[in-house]
C-alpha cells in the first residue's frame, strides 16, 4: 500500500485549514451555518461540529446547500458531527469517495430503499435510523438525533447521489459482492497484513491520522460493526484493498486478513443501542 492510495482520503487530507475555508465560501454557507471547521489542534468536543447536540436546526438556504453540508459530514464525520461519534472513522471510510465506488459499500441506490425491514433491527427502519445504526455501531458512537442539522443534511446528500436500484447494474445494486464462504486463518492473515497493509494502517493497525483509518483499537469500529463480521469486511477486502491493487488477493487471503484484523482488540458495542 503506498502513498498512491492517499488519493482515497483526499476529502480527508483536505479539509482542515485553508481549503475547508475554499470550500466553505464556494458553497456559500460562510463560517456561521450548521459545520465550522474547528483548528486542527482542537479537542474532540461539540465545538468542532459548529453546533450543540440541543441547538435547533438554522435556515437552510437551499437545497444545493443541504447536500453541500452533507457530503463534508460524510466525509469528515469526526469534525462535523463530533457529539455522536466515538472513534476517528468518517463514513467514507467504508463508502469509499463519499459513497460513489461500486463494490465499496456504495450507497448510489440507498435512500431510494428506505423505509425497508432490517434482519438486525427485526422491524422497518427508516432511513434516519439506518443512519443512527451506523453512528453507534461502525462510528462506536451515539444515535444521531432524527431531526438534527447533521441528520437532515445527510439524509439530502444520500438523496442526491441516490436512484431506484438497477438489479441490472449490481455495482450500483448490491453493497458488496459476496465471497465463498471460507474460514478465515488468522496465523496467515497476520503476515498478509504485513505484507500487504501495515505500510498504511501501520503494523499495530492504529492508522494515519487524516489518511488511512485505524482498523483495529480504541479508535476503530467497535465490535458490534457491519465490518467486524469477517464475510462482509473479507469481500469488502478482495474488491477494494491493496487500494492501487484491488481485486488482486484471493478470496481466501481476503478471508485470512479479515480473521486477523477482527482477532485484534477494539471496542465494544454498547448493547444499550441493540434495538439499532
């Protein structure tokens, strides 16, 4: 994994200082609307989002706006909705460039979806409380209030990027492409993750901050996340990692390397949130 793969995080890499305060004025929301970019150096607090968990949503001037607002969450989830999350992970961490690649957990035909029932849930859910389950489980988090700023402008940023689902185009359709079901060896994985992973996510799998996430530890997911089920983080590495090599490891070393990374230590889930 070299440094060709920063390109990934590039929304990361950039959006603190200067070319959050570019963006900012060419979205015309300026420094006082929903998310304020705080110093790089500031603490994780709810002064980074721009707004307190109990502040009521300000006027949005457009619609454009909204989705606008949407994607820098998404992009940056820890700077913009800091109140709800638990860890460092933005959602384009797993949704790979905010959402849009095939076979990365894309979300290109997502809101069109929902209402729809949840096999976890055992009921419908919403597509705020999709939301919600993400912020508690993949963010180790708390639910994100349905009717928040952070919310409404997420909800219209998935809208925007959404269409009916295409059973025809299974890249848009489908979340990942399912791997045989294999048995992970940890022992294996350990030195493919050397190999072909540590140069990034570092050998002790704690990441580099505003570039490559952790994927294990304190400030990783939490064991409750879609991607701590080895077939889904297995297919979810087959398609996208090495990042300058995807599709390039087996299914089955897929498989070894998502037993070793889900064998290290990370949080775990708070089972106060289990309805979501």
């Amino acid at each position: 994994m070299s440094k060709a793969r920063l390109w990934l995080f590039l929304p990361r890499l950039f959006l603190p200082g200067l070319a959050v305060l570019v963006l900012c004025a060419a979205a015309g929301f300026g420094f006082t609307g929903v998310i304020h970019a705080a110093p790089q150096s500031a603490p994780p607090s709810a002064s980074r989002a721009g707004i307190s968990p109990a502040q009521p949503a300000p006027a949005v001037t457009s619609q454009a706006q909204l989705v606008r607002q949407g994607k820098l969450i998404f992009d940056d989830t820890p700077r913009y909705a800091a109140p709800w999350t638990g860890n460092v992970l933005a959602c384009t961490d797993c949704h790979r460039l905010s959402g849009t690649v095939p076979y990365a957990t894309p979300l290109t035909a997502t809101a069109s979806r929902y209402p729809r029932f949840s096999q976890r849930a055992g009921h419908v859910v919403t597509l705020e409380q999709r939301i919600q389950e993400c912020f508690v489980r993949s963010e180790n988090g708390k639910p994100l209030p349905a009717n928040s700023p952070q919310m409404n402008a997420l909800v219209a940023y998935l809208h925007s990027i959404s269409a009916s689902p295409d059973k025809s185009k299974p890249a848009e359709y489908l979340p990942l492409v399912a791997l045989p079901a294999l048995t992970g060896d940890p022992a294996r994985g350990k030195d493919l993750y050397i190999a072909q992973c540590a140069a990034c996510h570092q050998a002790n799998g704690e990441g580099r901050p505003l570039a490559y996430p952790p994927v294990w530890g304190p400030t990783s997911y939490n064991d409750g996340a879609g991607m701590s089920h080895n077939a889904k983080f297995a297919a979810w590495i087959q398609y996208n990692m090495p990042i300058q090599r995807p599709n390039t490891l087996t299914a089955q070393q897929a498989w070894d390397i998502a037993a070793y990374v889900n064998s290290q230590p990370r949080p775990k889930f708070n089972e106060a949130y289990k309805t979501y």
